[in-house]
C-alpha cells in the first residue's frame, strides 16, 4: 500500500513509499484511512525541524490529523465494528507510564517520552491503512464524514477553552468572560471563534488577510467581528478583552497578545514560536501581569476527552452556521497530488486535506 513518508530530519525528503498492510494486534484497530489533513506541524517535519521514525524504521509516515473507517478489529477491541466512523488520538503514553499518562492525560506526560503518531515515534495516518490501540480512538456520527478531519484541530481549541475557563473559576467567584480574542483566523483560530459563538461570547478575531478573504468571510458568518491587522494595529485593542487566543506563532503578536487583556485577564497560547526573537520590555509585561492579576499559559496537544467533546461541538457548529466546517477545507487532492496538499495552493487556502478513499 501507498505511505507518506519522510527521513525525520532531512529536508524535503517527502515521498510515496510502498509499505506492506499492518496487522493489527488484539488491543489494536486496523483502520482504513478515508482522509488526512495537514497543518504546519507537517510542514516543520518537512523541513527537518523535527520528527522521529518509529524504533527500528529509518523513516516516518506522516499524518496525526484523520479521519477512518474500522477495517479490522484486534480480538479483545470492544465497542467498534467494522465500518464505523473513527479519529484516533495522536499521543500514547510514555513507557515509563507517569502520573498522568496513566490517569488518561497523555497530553500532559511528566517525562517527554511519550509517542505521536505521524510526528514521534510512531507512523502516522498519510497511508492507505494504518493500526493504532483502540482505547485512543474515538467513534463519530456518520454525519460528519465530510468534515470529520477537522476534529484534531479542534481537540486544541477544547484543550485551551476548558483550562481557560477552569483556571477563572478557580480564582473568582464571580468570573464572567464576555468580549475574546483570537488572534490568528487558521484553521484552529475559526474553530475557536465559532465555538465561542456557540458559547454566546463576544468574539472579534485577527488575522492579516483583507475583510474581502474567505478567513474574513467565515469570521463573520458567524457573527464575530474580523479585524485586519494591517489596517487596525493591535495596539488599538489594548487592555479590552476577558481572554486572548494566541494562535499565530508569530513572537512579535505572542509578546503584544498579554497587554490586550483587560484585569483579571488570561492568554492561552496555543502556537510555536521560533527561538530567535526581539525582546519587548519584560519589565512592562510582568508587571502588567502582576497589577493586573493576569495569566498566561501554555497548551500543546489533547487527550481523548477533548476529542469526545469535539465531536459533539463540531456537531453544534455544524448546527448553527451551514457549510462554516465544510468552506474551512479549501484544498482536497487524491494521494497521488499529494505534493499539493503540503504546499499551499493560493492565499486563500485554509485547510488542506488528502482524500486517501471512501
Ligand atoms: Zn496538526
Ligand atoms: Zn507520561
């Protein structure tokens, strides 16, 4: 069967190789691959940042966002039958099984040597067929079989969502967040301005492309306000919002993103950031920090909790605004084009997906 791979750390070792079929073992699940999307964690494999092939493989097949139908279930797998509609996790627990890989919260492992499929350690889902334990796989409704490779971006929009709002009500009483931010309008920044609105929030969301671009459009379906941010500086919006999104990996947004909350306020930063920066005045930043009561974090994958949720949101999302998920997948090509769906294919596109079959 057709696989794509890379060489983990060389550049543009991007290629279709032949693997064989894997066999799935009793706790595992033979899944057939229906559709794989791809994000800029692909892209920095891509570019030999970082990425790691599985034990004993000189190479990795990438693909940590998909959507599969269950081929094949190992013999002690409960709770699926052949045909259903899944999305597995992308984490597994360390082999060391800390705290809290244990306890279900692979996304928080206290030793780093966990595994992620398509990205550390094990293969991904780029490929005709694939195998992963059943008990990091989640079934969806038939329903979403079109925009079901959307729930893994979603996953990071649940994960920074509901410690967000678990860190507020830890520390008032009273807290009632009524005007967001999300800075960046990607793929997870209109997801987490969609789930906003269907939380009743006040949202106003940023991003560099005109008020003319389909990013611009999607915000405003559903009724958030777009703000280009080559025309409204985001100095203008100091000091004015309950909760930032900071979703553009860019370091120069990341380091203005904290003195746009207003008191009692919170960051979640849900991107990457090169190392290499320009220091802003660190003294303004923790003293704001400090007078104001505010706080910031840090959010980086999702358990399988966060994927149940996601799927009841994307239903609800789905719900409110028609064809909001669907306009989302701008570039969609067979395996054999696959070089097209890791390079963007013009200024509008947002997510990008591989169709690998039905
Ligand atoms: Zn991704
Ligand atoms: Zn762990």
């Amino acid at each position: 069967m057709k696989a794509i791979a890379v060489t983990p750390m060389m550049k543009d070792s991007l290629r279709i190789q032949d693997q064989d079929v894997p066999k799935q073992a009793r706790n595992e699940i033979l899944l057939k691959v229906q559709k794989v999307g791809i994000c800029g964690t692909d892209r920095d494999i891509i570019s030999g940042f970082y990425g790691e092939a599985p034990a004993g493989d000189n190479y990795l097949v990438l693909g940590h966002e998909s959507l599969s139908r269950v081929s094949e279930l190992g013999r002690s797998v409960r709770g699926f039958k052949k045909g259903d509609l899944v999305v597995p996790t992308v984490r597994r627990n360390c082999p060391e099984n800390c705290v809290n890989c244990k306890a279900g919260e692979s996304d928080m492992c206290l030793t780093g040597h966990y595994f992620e499929h398509g990205i550390k350690g094990l293969h991904g889902f780029a490929r005709e067929f694939a195998i992963t334990d059943a008990s990091f796989v989640v079934k969806l409704p038939e329903s979403l079989s079109d925009v079901g490779v959307l729930l893994e971006p979603m996953t990071i929009v649940e994960k920074g969502m509901l410690q967000t709002f678990l860190m507020q009500k830890a520390r008032m009483k009273k807290w009632k967040p009524v005007k967001i931010l999300v800075l960046g309008a990607g793929p997870v920044g209109l997801l987490a301005t969609a789930l906003l609105r269907v939380k009743g929030l006040d949202v106003d969301t940023v991003a560099t492309r005109s008020e003319e671009s389909l990013k611009a459009k999607l915000v405003e379906q559903t009724g958030s306000k777009y703000i280009n941010s080559k025309v409204s500086p985001l100095s203008s919006l100091e000091n004015k919002y309950d909760i930032v999104f900071e979703l553009t990996g860019n370091t120069g947004v990341a380091l203005e993103a904290q003195n746009l909350t207003g008191v009692n306020g919170v960051v979640s930063y849900l991107g990457v950031y090169m190392h290499e920066q320009e220091t802003e005045d660190a003294g303004k930043i923790y003293t704001n920090l400090v007078l104001g009561n505010r706080i910031q974090f840090g959010s980086v994958n999702a358990n399988k909790s966060y994927f149940t949720q996601g799927v009841k949101d994307l239903l609800a999302i789905r719900k409110r605004w028609n064809g909001f998920l669907e306009k989302m997948i701008t570039t969609s090509v067979g395996i054999e084009q696959f070089g097209n769906a890791y390079t963007p294919q013009s200024q509008e596109e947002i997510k990008a997906v591989i169709e690998f079959g039905k």
